[in-house]
C-alpha cells in the first residue's frame, strides 16, 4: 500500500501508481541519475523534499522549479505529513 512518501521513485509504473494513489511527497537522497531517472522539469506531483545541494542540481541541470522543491537543513528535525525527518550528509 503506498504511503505518503516516494523515495528516488521518479520514473516507471510504480511512480505512476504512487502518483495515482496520491503521493505528495517525494523525495530525492542525492543527485545520482539511478536516484532522479524519470524526474523532469514538468514535475507536478506535489513537493520534492532534498537538500540545498540537491536542490541547486536538480534546478539547474534539470529545470525543475524551485517551486516543486522543498530544502531540507541537514541536521535540523522537520515534520513532513506528521512525520518527522531529518537530512543526513
């Protein structure tokens, strides 16, 4: 059953179905193309949750809006849908 995250699910049937089962936040360990394969610039699935370095890549090389990304501080606790997360380098 999906829940409501993805993790570097950005391409394929299973995205398509977390997507359909109505994920709204993915997100993305780092920038390595087996992580973001499928990730466009066309993004609109809710929020991708990574760090700034992650984030600056996927703008810059990939287009995304930065809009569709939510920076995570390393370190510092966050809860995402009452769940609470924390970024590790």
């Amino acid at each position: 059953t999906p829940g409501p995250f993805a993790v570097d699910c950005f391409g394929g049937r299973q995205s398509t179905l977390l997507a359909q089962k109505g994920t709204t936040s993915w997100f993305l360990s780092h920038f390595h193309s087996d992580h973001y394969v499928g990730l466009k610039k066309t993004f609109s699935n809710g929020q991708i949750y990574c760090t700034m370095t992650t984030a600056k890549l996927v703008h810059h090389i990939l287009g995304v809006p930065l809009e569709a990304i939510y920076v995570l501080e390393l370190g510092k606790p966050c809860a995402i849908q009452g769940v609470k997360v924390t970024a590790l380098d």
